[in-house]
C-alpha cells in the first residue's frame, strides 16, 4: 500500500496534544507546574476556535486536566511520560484511495537522551493510530513528527543530525533513511540540512528538528527562521541554512522561493541562548497558531508575515517562551489529523 503524508495546509479533522504529566516540563514547583498547564491549556484552546482537539491525558493527570481544560476539548486517558505530542505521536498519511494511515515511528527519548523516559511515550503512536481509526504504518526508523516538514506532494525536509543521528539510527545512511521516509510517507526528494538550531543541539535538545528551522507553507515556498543578530550562534547557520535551500529543489524540480522570518530581539534566557522562532506555528482549519515572545515588534511582523504566506487563515499567538523554555514550540505539542477527504 502507498502512502503520503498531506501538507499541514490540507484540511484537517482534528489536533492531537499531550497534556503536561510529570518530568521536566512540569518542573520542580507548583508555580512550574501551572506555567505549563496554563500555556498547553492555551494551545489547545486556540486550536479549538477553528477545529477539534483531542488531549491524551495521563489517568493521574485526569484531574489537573480538569481544572486547566474546557469542556469543548476531548479528553482520552493514556499513561505518558512527557508530553510532545509531534514526538510521541504518529505521522498520519493517506493512501490513494483516501485511506487514513498512520506512521507509528520508533521512539527512544530523542536519541536515548539520559534525562528522558519513554515507556509509556514510545506506546502513543499506536494508541493514537487506533483511536484515530487509523491503519498504524509500522516503522523501524528512530524519528520523530518534528524531524520532518513535507509539501504533501513528494517533498521532505530533514536534518542529518536527526535522522543519522547514531543515537536514533546507528548506521543509517541518506540512501537509507529516503528509502523509508518513500515507503512510509510517500517521500520522492528529500531536502538535508546538516543540523538544527544551536540550543537544540545541546544536552536539552531534540539534537536538531527540522519544525524549529524551516517549513514549507505551499508548494516551493519554505519560511525559514532568520537570526539577524551577529552576536547570536544561530546567525551564521542560518546563513549557511539559506544558502544550502536557495541551491535546493522540490520534487517538482521548482527551485525554492524562501521568505525569512525574523527572530524576535531577545538573545538569552537564564539557561543561555534562545531558539526563539516563528517557524515552529500550527496550521489549522482556516488559521495559524503563531508564537508569540513578549517583542511586540517581532511578533506583529511575525504574524503579518504568516497571513501572507497562508493567505484567507486567521494568525492567533500565543505566549510560547513556557514552551520554549521546556525545548519546544507550538508546533512542537500538536500533532493534526487530516480530514476524511482532502480537497482537491
């Protein structure tokens, strides 16, 4: 059977999400610990303006989820460790038929990363699969929903330190990965990046997401993170990101046409520097879930920028330094499903 994965602008049936269960994301306070109810909480009620959410809630998190969740989001009970649902979940993919697929991808804590846990989290993929209705495309490859953005059309793009990272897939070549990202999301071209954003490679980081650097919002258009200041570690590698896509093609052949969006003014947090970035949004039926980082300049460009590039969609933000501050984004704790027959 072939699959393919859809763009994120097809229309959907509903988001996937996580709700915080314990660990890091919620942190070693009370105060900890609300911050990240509160901001998934916001997340999912922005999606719910536009489309159904359906929140896996750990069973000892039931009553947390209560307090923070209104009553139009969907509640199902799973045991997780973490809470990233792009991660932990499947890719979901159609075959040519209009069948609903969905990629349950091997996960071992983002590499076998020595803070992280995954024996409930590596189950959510086939759990989400089946309560989807979904046929779970099993796949041997160590990888992740944020390791991936496609066009719906054949395109991928990918970063080397994902994917071929020995953590994940020891051994694995480019050959060798394209052959399975073909098999399971119908890739035909597949776009490599050597890395991904300097704080996410380091010790807290997914060692490089593709959904933190660029994301294709129409055929041959990629938005790419832009960091403008020289003081910052990003501001040569997304140079080197532009120059590397600029030489780059789809599986159409069409040379990419890339629109930069500009990272907001603040360079550091307590921890270092910020991979603060407007690429990690949500596309929704008839919107965008936008990151938003308290620089009112930046994120007003931000937002104009992404009503460009998704024109007739809504741009709603939503405060995302929680959310980055735990290594993430937006995009990062959704995951959608798309809609039982995409447009033609």
């Amino acid at each position: 059977m072939t699959w393919r994965m859809p763009a994120e602008t097809a229309p959907q049936e509903r988001v996937w999400m996580a709700f915080p269960a314990g660990g890091y994301t919620l942190g070693d306070t009370a105060e900890s610990a609300h911050e990240a109810r509160r901001t998934w909480a916001a997340v999912a009620h922005a999606i719910a303006d536009f489309e159904p959410v359906t929140m896996v809630v750990d069973p000892a998190a039931r009553a947390d989820a209560t307090r923070y969740l209104g009553s139009e989001i969907e509640v199902v009970e799973a045991e997780l460790n973490d809470s990233w649902m792009r991660d932990i979940g499947p890719s979901f993919v159609r075959n040519v038929d209009g069948r609903l697929g969905a990629v349950d991808w091997t996960f071992n804590g983002w590499g076998g990363q020595d803070w992280a846990s995954w024996d409930h989290d590596s189950k959510i993929g086939r759990f989400v699969a089946d309560a989807a209705g979904a046929v779970a495309v099993s796949s041997p490859l160590v990888n992740e929903g944020g390791g991936i953005h496609v066009d719906g059309a054949g395109t991928v793009l990918a970063t080397e330190s994902v994917q071929l990272d020995p953590g994940r897939n020891p051994g694995a070549t480019r050959t060798s990965v394209e052959a399975e990202l073909r098999r399971t999301i119908g890739a035909e071209h597949v776009v490599w990046l050597p890395r991904g954003l300097t704080r996410d490679q380091q010790r807290f980081g997914t060692r490089g997401h593709i959904d933190m650097v660029a994301t294709i919002s129409s055929p041959g258009t990629i938005l790419l993170h832009a960091q403008n200041d020289p003081a910052h570690p990003d501001y040569p590698l997304t140079r080197e990101f532009r120059a590397l896509l600029a030489a780059e093609h789809d599986a159409a052949g069409r040379s990419f046409t890339i629109i930069g969006l500009p990272a907001p003014a603040v360079l550091r947090d307590d921890e270092g520097f910020v991979d603060y970035n407007y690429v990690n949004h949500l596309v929704v039926n008839g919107g965008v879930i936008a990151c938003s980082f308290g620089d009112e300049r930046a994120d007003a460009k931000a937002r104009d920028l992404l009503a460009a590039a998704y024109p007739g969609r809504r741009v709603v933000s939503v405060d995302a330094r929680p959310l980055f501050a735990r290594g993430g984004g937006i995009h990062c704790i959704t995951q959608q499903q798309p809609a039982a027959a995409l447009a033609s």
